[in-house]
C-alpha cells in the first residue's frame, strides 16, 4: 500500500513560516532571512525543510504554467509518441520539441524551473541541519542529509540530460543571484562525485516502510548513479555501476512482478519491483484551476493530458485531451505473445470506429499509452478538480531496468555474456516470450525499448548509444527535421538569459 505522507506534508512546508495562529490576516509580518532562520532551528521544523525537498519531484506534470511530464517530454522526441492534442499549436513547444526545432521563447521552461526549485529546496535542508546539527542526532543528521543531496542529484540530472551547460552551485545564491554556468561535463563530474560520496555513507535504508513511500533509498541512488555513468559513457565507472546493480540484484529485495500488466495499476505501486517512484494520490487531493494550487499536487493531470478524446465509458476511461497518441510502429513492434504489447499500448479502434460521436483529434493513431490512462476508478476520491487529480504514481526506476543495467554494463566490460543473457531472458521470461541463445548490446537496447514504452527512457537510450541521428528524422510521420547532435540539448530559456547576461545560450539556438 502506498502513501503520500511524505509529500503531502511537503505541500504545507513552504508554508508553515508563512503563517501564525491566532494572528489578523490583516497583519503584516516581516518575512525575512532572519524569521526563516529562527524557524527551521529544532527537528520538527528542520524536517519540514526535507519534505520540502521532496515536493518539486510532483510538478513537472503542471506547475501552473506549463505541462512537463518528464516522461513525455523525453518520449516525444523520440520514435514511439507523438504529441497529438487539438492541433500543432496545442502546447505548441512540444510539438517543437518533438521536431527538433525548440526555441528559446518557445520552449520547455517550468521543469527548468522546477527542477532548480528542488536544488534549492536541497540546499535549504544541508544548510540547516549543518547550522543546527545539534537540534539533531547523529543517525538522523547523516540520514536527511543524505536524502538531500541524492534529491540534488536527482534534479541536477534532469536539467544536465536536458540542458548539458547549466548554472550550477552546491549553496543557494545571494544578490545578484547567479551561478557559474558550467560544460555539460563539468555538471557530470561535481554530481557523480557528490553522489558516491552520498551512496559510500551507506546510510540510505534498502526499502522504506509503507508509511514512507516515496523517500530515496540506497538502490534509488545507485540507479540514478548508473543512469548518469552510462548516460555519459564514463568507462571508468561501468565496474562500480555494475557492482551496484549487481548489489541490487543479490539483495533478495526486489524482484520481476509476476503481471506487466498489474505493474501500472494502483495495486502494481511499490510492488517488489519497484525501486522509486513519484507519488500521486486521489484522496482528498485539492488541486483545482482556480485555487492557486497547481504546484501543491496531490494527484496528476497526465492520465487526463494523454488519454482518448470523449472516452471510453465502456472501458471505464475518462474523457481525455488527445495527446501521446502512440505511433502504429510502436504497437506493431512486439511480437505475438509479448504480454507488453497490450499493457503498453491500448488499442481503441474498434471502439472510436463504432462510436460516430468520436471526434479525432490531431495525430490520431487509435492507439494510446495504456500505462497512465485516465481511468475514472483513479479520481473517484478526488475532492479537487478531477482533470488534475488522477492517482497514477510515476514510475522512475524499476527493478527490471536493474537487470537490463546490469546486462549492457556485463557486455561492456567483458563480462559473462551467460550473466547478461540471463538477466534479459528473465524480463522476457516475465514477457511470455521465448529466450535469446546470445545476447549483444543492441538486444539489451532493443529490450529496453520494448519494456520502458511510455517510461521515458527511450530518448536517452537513442542518444548515448549513437543511435539517435539514424533512427529520428523525416521518415516517421509528423517529423520534417532529423535529429542532429546540435540539438543534443534544449535551448535555454529566453527569460533565464535575460536575467543574467554572462549565462551563454546553447549552440545552434
């Protein structure tokens, strides 16, 4: 069973200092460094800080100003969805983004905002556990602190694969309020670094308990240590990012859940495959249009975003906005029996043909990404606006990634290939299809693409294989540009440029 208690609380954070019983509401308070600084000085308050730290990994499905699911917005420029929606101006920088033709004032800009909120929100707790160290013990003092900094790491990650050149800092800025822009690989290095510091304390738990779902543990840091390592194609580090997948793989704490299928419902979260995953819940979530509450996510609006226009009611399936169609070659590329097929993609043209009241919208497939549809039982307990409220956690890395990992890490370090064909044969296994005699990394690559539909992992895949120039271009449909690695990175937006003038934008913007 999941909760949500260590992001819900996370909503009032950013609150508490912001409010005072039995005060006026007329009343004016300072609300200065000096007040925060009192504030977050004893355990109780210094926690509220790491929930914090925590809630921005919610917002990238709507911030109250854009849609970033980060799944999506890594998917669609790759080969699998297209953008959909009512038209090509319909959250039009996605449909830039998706041919390769973003600009800076038409871009990506709230998970850039976003993510910098949760670097900050980072640094807002190791500053204050630091400070009042003495407010804490000792085991709780290294255990927040390194939730903090894997959370930094976690956010710095999306914005170096998305952006490479970005600012950077470690500590929150003071006027003017800038950082140091840093390469692509700068940014690599100081995380990475950072980052086995944090998973050599040893101090992250396995599993959490039921009641702190959601928290970063030591196999969430070695999987975002591994997706970094080989995102890069850092040679030096495969061993020690295999070892780490291998770590997972003995625990005996994860394994493959027996129903792919089962995996994306409600039932299916943190099952024993699952290693992280962003929360959502439909209970009592408020999030509404009109509230001023978009960033406080209680539930998510992506079901709704990526789901079938007018709805299925036979189905149990919400009227949803038309976007994330996926591609007819994506369903076409399982082969007969692949359980994955039918979880993956859902394929409704029996029921849109029959139905003359189905009005398509733009890139229609009649197919759609089964893994966060908008089924009605998902909002049924939301109090809120149900568009923005569905119970569809985010999965982030699963165990079956773990082994898949592992696989490609064996074959490039000249390990066992009996090792890395077992570790594939066990997620095909899982698949009800028959296994591979030998395995090459491009089987690894192929199956990664065929369990991680929908996931966002397939963009990246492209790209840090060298794939990506061959595969996305003008011969799939709706895409007129190809993929070059001039457009490895997002361009910067405008807005941050103006800001602070030294900030340089990406090349070829």
């Amino acid at each position: 069973m999941k909760t949500n208690h260590i992001i819900k609380t996370g909503m009032l954070a950013g609150l508490a200092v912001l409010t005072g019983c039995g005060d006026s509401f007329l009343e004016v308070k300072s609300h200065t460094q000096d007040f925060v600084e009192t504030y977050y000085t004893d355990s109780t308050h210094i926690s509220q800080s790491l929930i914090a730290a925590y809630s921005p990994l919610q917002w990238n499905d709507w911030n109250g100003i854009q849609y970033n699911p980060q799944n999506v917005m890594s998917d669609i420029m790759a080969d699998d969805i297209l953008v959909g929606g009512q038209s090509a101006t319909d959250n039009q920088f996605w449909h830039l983004m998706a041919n390769y033709e973003a600009q800076p004032n038409n871009c990506m800009s709230g998970m850039w905002s976003n993510m910098y909120s949760g670097i900050k929100r980072s640094n807002d707790l190791l500053k204050y556990a630091d400070e009042h160290k003495a407010a804490l013990s000792e085991n709780t003092f290294k255990l927040w602190t390194a939730e903090a900094r894997t959370l930094r790491a976690y956010y710095y990650n999306m914005l170096w694969k998305f952006w490479g050149n970005i600012p950077f800092y470690f500590e929150n800025l003071s006027e003017p309020f800038t950082a140091p822009q840093l390469t692509a690989d700068e940014v690599y290095e100081k995380v990475i670094l950072d980052l086995e510091e944090v998973i050599n304390m040893k101090v992250l738990p396995t599993r959490w308990d039921d009641n702190n779902l959601g928290r970063v543990t030591q196999p969430t840091a070695y999987m975002l240590f591994t997706e970094m390592v080989m995102y890069q194609k850092d040679q030096t580090r495969y061993q020690k990012a295999l070892g780490y997948m291998q770590e997972i793989i003995n625990s005996g704490s994860f394994g493959l859940h027996g129903s792919y299928a089962d995996l994306f419902t409600a039932a299916g979260e943190w099952c024993e495959e699952s290693i992280f995953e962003v929360n959502y819940s439909d209970y009592k979530t408020s999030r509404g249009w009109g509230t001023g509450d978009a960033i406080f996510a209680g539930g998510t609006v992506l079901p709704r975003l990526a789901s079938v226009p007018g709805g299925i009611p036979e189905l149990g399936i919400d009227d949803g906005w038309g976007f994330c169609p996926v591609r007819e070659s994506a369903y076409n590329m399982f082969e007969d029996g692949d359980s994955r097929r039918d979880a993956s993609v859902l394929d409704i043209r029996s029921y849109t043909d029959a139905n003359p009241n189905f009005k398509p919208r733009y890139q229609n497939t009649g197919f759609w990404c089964g893994k966060f549809t908008a089924y009605s039982k998902n909002v049924e307990r939301a109090t809120g606006d149900k568009q923005l409220n569905y119970n569809n956690n985010l999965r982030i890395y699963r165990y079956a990634e773990t082994l898949l990992n592992a696989a490609e890490l064996l074959l490039q370090t000249g390990g066992s290939n009996a090792t890395a064909r077992d570790y594939v044969n066990q997620v095909r296994q899982r698949a009800g299809i028959e296994p591979l005699a030998t395995v090459t990394a491009d089987d690894v690559i192929n199956e990664r693409h065929l369990e991680f539909l929908g996931e966002g992992k397939r963009y990246w895949d492209l790209v840090r294989t060298d794939k990506a120039a061959s595969v996305l271009g003008p011969r799939q449909e709706y895409r007129t540009n190809s993929w070059t690695p001039a457009r490895k990175y997002q361009p910067i937006p405008y807005t941050e440029i103006s800001k602070d003038p030294t900030l340089k934008q990406n090349s070829d913007y």
